[in-house]
C-alpha cells in the first residue's frame, strides 16, 4: 500500500500514448453505439473482453477498429480531454501524445476537424486539468511511403501549437524503418524530434535503423535491444532513451510476463529507460501501474523508482526551463 502511494504522489509524465488508444471503455462504447455496425462492442464489459488480444498483429487489428469510430472534432476533443483527466488523476501534468493524421484523412476525417479537436482538447486539458499535452504526429508505417510524406506533409503545413515530434508507427514486420529516412531528414531540420517505433516485435536490427536511418532521438519500446550489447552502451552513451511499456508487451504477447520483461536487462546496462503505457485502456494499463508492475517485479527502493520518473522528465521534449524545473 505504501509503494502505492509513493508512486501515486510522484509526478510523472508520459512520453509514449497514442490518442485513439487512450480512449476509456465508456468512451469507445458511446462511439460504438452511435456509429452501428462497426463490429465494436457497445457494452463496456465486453469491450473489456474484446480487448483480450492474441497476438500484435490481432491487436493492430483491433485499434484500427476504435479508430475508424472517431468522426469530428467533437470525437477528438472528447478523447484528449478524457486522457488528460486521466493523467491529471495520477499526477501526472506533462504528456507527449502521439497521433497518427494519415489514419484520420483516411477514415474520412477532414484535416481541421482533427485539428480543431486537438487544439480544443489540449486548451481544455490546461485549463480544466493542469495538464500540458505536447503532440507526436507519426506514419502508420504499414502504408508506405506515401503515408511518410502526407504525415510530413501535413505537420509542417499545419504545425500546430504543442506539436514537438514526428513518429514511425504500425507494425514492424515487412516495414523497414530506412524507407521513411527522407521524411524523418526533412522533420528533424524543421525541429521536430524524431520518435520512431522500433524493437517492440522485431530485434536489435530494427532499432539499429532507427538510430542510423531516423536520427532517433528516443526510441518507442525498443526493448529488442536488450539482446544487442554494442545496442545497449550506443543507446547509453548517446543518451537515447527507450519508451518502454511493459503491460502493452504483455499484452500484445512480446513478452510472457512483467518479471520477464527485458527491461531489467536495459536498466542494468544504463540505458535511459522511461515508463510509459502506450494504450491504457486497451491493455488495462495505467501509468502509476506500470511503475508499480516494474517497481515488484525488479524490487525498486522508493529512490529507484524516483530516479525512473525523473529519467522520464530528462527524456522529455519539455522546453527549457520547465524541463529542469520538473527534475
Ligand atoms: N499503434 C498503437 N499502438 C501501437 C504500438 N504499440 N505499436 C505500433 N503501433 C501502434
Ligand atoms: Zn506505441
């Protein structure tokens, strides 16, 4: 109960959560209900059951669905407010949140209803919950390189207020990271940070690219590093942080269990790692969870544990001063 506690009281941020995955039960169930025939369950306890995936792929799947239920601005407001209560409730005031633009257009969602959303939802989000959501918008890999310019193409075009990083989604399998390299050169010259996917199901390889092709600045879940030692100290002595989320790899069967999850392994060779929850509801993930599942299963003492959600502050694109601040 006191470890709980301890957790609860730390403040936190979030670097890695994809919007339509932080939709809450009851959320995705109204759009369910008001959008017949979409295959998405109406019933939050069966959704709780739908959400019980069997492998990435079938999870991928599964997203998608939530995703194509989401219309107007009016959907997207709900969800990023949704998410910042949520984040407010764990103390946790600062979130990089990722949000994939292609998907959207092509569900047939106009560009400034999606924007106009995001920039409702983040001002209520300051204002009614002291959270501050910064914004990663990134390429549903699987669908190519067109995918890689339009998202391009739009973050510059649009670039709007808290957009601080551009990002490489999807799945891993059969959709190698270097294709989108152009799009990642063009991003990082117009200041975004780049904070692609890579090593959640596939190894070492696949983050290798990331670094040398994306310029990766941190990695999402990267956890097939572990298994690369020269990875490892690259990863240290560049101080590229790792988005681990150990519940979504439990989740999506990467990996057995939280006490088999590799993020020991990357702690103990000084990687930067940092916590996150990738999509809360759709796993039954919470970020104070997460440190707590990681805090058990590694037998943290509260200053370990300190000492992770501040690696998170220092791998954050929180500007200067309010980086340092929150140290
Ligand atoms: N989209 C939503 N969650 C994702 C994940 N964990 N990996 C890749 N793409 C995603
Ligand atoms: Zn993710």
């Amino acid at each position: 109960a006191s470890l709980r506690a301890l957790v609860a009281a730390l403040p936190k941020v979030e670097l890695h959560v994809h919007l339509v995955g932080s939709a809450r039960p009851g959320t995705v169930a109204a759009l369910a209900r008001r959008h017949p025939g979409s295959g998405v369950p109406t019933d939050p306890a069966e959704l709780a059951r739908w959400f019980t995936f069997r492998d990435f792929d079938h999870f991928l799947t599964v997203y998608w669905a939530v995703q194509s239920l989401l219309r107007d601005r009016a959907d997207i407001h709900e969800l990023v407010v949704g998410l910042a209560a949520d984040l407010a409730r764990q103390n946790c005031r600062y979130a990089e949140v990722t949000v994939t633009p292609y998907n959207h257009l092509l569900d047939g969602m106009p560009g400034d209803e999606l924007l106009s959303g995001l920039a409702s939802g983040r001002a209520e989000a300051a204002a009614e919950h002291g959270v501050e959501l910064a914004w990663c918008f990134d390429i549903p890999g699987e669908k190519g390189t067109k995918a890689g310019r339009e998202t391009l193409v739009f973050a510059l075009r649009e670039r709007p207020e808290g957009l601080v990083s551009f990002g490489l989604g999807g799945p891993e399998v059969g959709v190698g990271r270097a294709q989108f390299a152009p799009f990642f050169t063009a991003a990082r010259e117009a200041g975004l940070r780049s904070v692609p996917h890579a090593g959640e199901t596939t190894g070492p390889a696949t983050v290798w690219s990331a670094v040398h092709d994306l310029g990766a600045d941190r990695v999402g879940h990267g956890i097939g590093s572990a298994t690369d030692p020269r990875l490892l100290e690259y990863l240290r002595e560049r101080d590229i942080a790792l988005e681990v989320c150990p519940t979504s790899n439990v989740r999506t069967r990467q990996v057995a269990s939280i006490g088999a999850h590799p993020v020991r392994r990357l702690l103990d060779h000084g990687v930067p790692v940092t916590l996150n929850t990738d999509d809360p509801p759709m796993f039954g993930a919470t970020l104070d969870g997460e440190y707590l599942a990681v805090a058990s299963a590694l037998g943290l003492t509260p200053a370990e544990i300190a000492d992770l959600a501040r690696a998170s502050v220092r791998a954050s694109f929180l500007p200067e001063p309010r980086r340092t601040a929150l140290l």
